[in-house]
C-alpha cells in the first residue's frame, strides 16, 4: 500500500532546522516497515518575500530515521548513516519592489524537485525531515519550505526490523 505524508517546516536564511519529526511508528508489531519512494522539497514562500537584493540561494535537505547535530556539509554526506535521502537545488533571488521580491529555481520546474533516495532503507520507527538554507545576503529571514513523501510498506520479520533500526540510528563505531 502506498500513501504520502506532506507539510512544511520553516528555516531561516543561512540555518539548519534539523530533527523535525514527520513519522513515529510505536507498536510493539515489528513487522512492519516503510520503504520511502518518492520525495520533493520546494519553497512555499517564493513570492512577496524579504530580499535585500538580486542573489542566490543553495537550499538542502536530507531524510533521516534518527536524530542528530547537523549542520549544512553533514546534510548530504552519504558516510552519515541516520541519512538515506538527499536534496540539493539553488535558487535565484530576485529584489524588484518590496511587493514583488521572489525566489525562483535554476532552470527545475516544481515536479522536477525529487531527492535522491538510497534504495536500501527501511522505516521501522522515525522518519524525519532536515533542511539548510545558505543565501548570499546577511540579511536573515525565515521561510517556509514544503515537503512531499511517498512511501510503501512493506512487510518484514522482527530480525529485519531490529536491524534496519540500529543500521538507520548514530554510531560511532571508532569508540
């Protein structure tokens, strides 16, 4: 069964807002797992927008099944196993009147925002949703960035559960 889980989160102009929760699974069935299909991330504040100037912008994003200190490099590092998918799309800025200022992306119309999704993930209890937005301005806004996810469960046994959890959680494996 496929179905899609979709909202926003708002990030400020050269921030991180990591470990927003989209997903918790808590049942003690652990046979049931969510394999992420298809995910977009977009803009929702694009017009009538604060900018100081003509620029650019790099907005980030990375879905992850566990929490973490993420900063902007750690967003698409595929060595960071809590992460299985990953977004990256600039974006130019435009100043025209304080009623008119917008942001508009290179050359990538909105269907074509897709993440890139590593093929071997499970879901089996948190799903979340990190972005970072760097823009070539000191001045610092806050946006709303929306977010699409398609997923489809899939059935499993509890050994393949436990170990999707601990494989999509933080380790530190030199310790």
């Amino acid at each position: 069964m496929r179905f899609s889980l979709r909202g926003k989160v708002e990030v400020s102009d050269n921030g991180v807002e990591a470990n927003h929760r989209i997903f918790d699974y808590v049942s003690p069935d652990r046979t049931r797992a969510w394999k992420v299909i298809s995910a977009y991330v977009w803009p929702v504040d694009w017009w009538n927008v604060t900018l100081p100037n003509d620029g650019f912008m790099l907005a980030t994003a990375a879905l992850a099944t566990d929490t973490g200190k993420f900063n902007q490099n750690e967003m698409v590092d595929p060595t960071e196993n809590r992460m299985f998918a990953w977004a990256m799309q600039t974006y130019n800025t435009r100043e025209a009147s304080a009623a008119s200022d917008f942001l508009c992306p290179n050359s990538t119309a909105l269907g074509n925002m897709h993440m890139l999704v590593d093929p071997d993930h499970l879901i089996t209890k948190e799903l979340y949703i990190n972005f970072a937005n760097t823009s070539d301005t000191d001045v610092s806004s806050v946006r709303e960035w929306g977010w699409l996810i398609v997923l489809e469960e899939r059935r499993i046994t509890p050994s393949q559960s436990v170990f999707q959890q601990i494989k999509g959680m933080g380790q530190d494996l030199d310790a």
